[in-house]
C-alpha cells in the first residue's frame, strides 16, 4: 500500500484573531472594520470567519501611503535633536 502526502490546506477564512494578526492591527480594529461594513463576515458553524478573499479585496480597495522616514538627526517636533 503507498501513501500519498497530504498537502498543507490552505485557509478560506480567517477568525477575527487571524485576521488581526494578519493584517497587523489590534482584534478591535478588525470588529471595528467587520461593524462598518468594510470586512463582510460569513456565520458558519456558530464562528464568525472573514474570508481571504474579503481581505484581500479591503486591501486593494485601501490607500496607500508613502512613509518617509525623517532625517538622521532630526526630532519628531522638526527641530535638531540636541547634544
């Protein structure tokens, strides 16, 4: 008898915790996001789960924005740093 491997199954959707993780933010910017429509959410078996392809499609639709960082030398107020 052979056996075939089994290969890694690759998830469709993600718990609120998941996805946080994910994306990089806090569970409550996640609920925050799910509450304001802008992450649809699927009830499957007593679980809310956002699909991978509701995040996918929040991060094509986000803005994206340069961050450059400051000068060496320079403060967070836009003065010289001191000596």
């Amino acid at each position: 008898m052979t056996r075939t491997s089994r290969r890694p199954v690759e998830p469709l959707a993600y718990s609120v915790a998941e996805t946080a993780a994910a994306l990089g933010v806090s569970q409550d910017s996640v609920r925050r996001l799910i509450r304001e429509g802008e992450l649809p959410t699927i009830a499957l078996i007593g679980r809310c789960v956002i699909p991978i392809r509701a995040i996918e499609a929040y991060l094509d639709r986000a803005e994206f924005r340069q961050v450059v960082a400051p000068p060496t030398g320079a403060t967070a107020g836009g003065g010289e740093a001191r000596r």
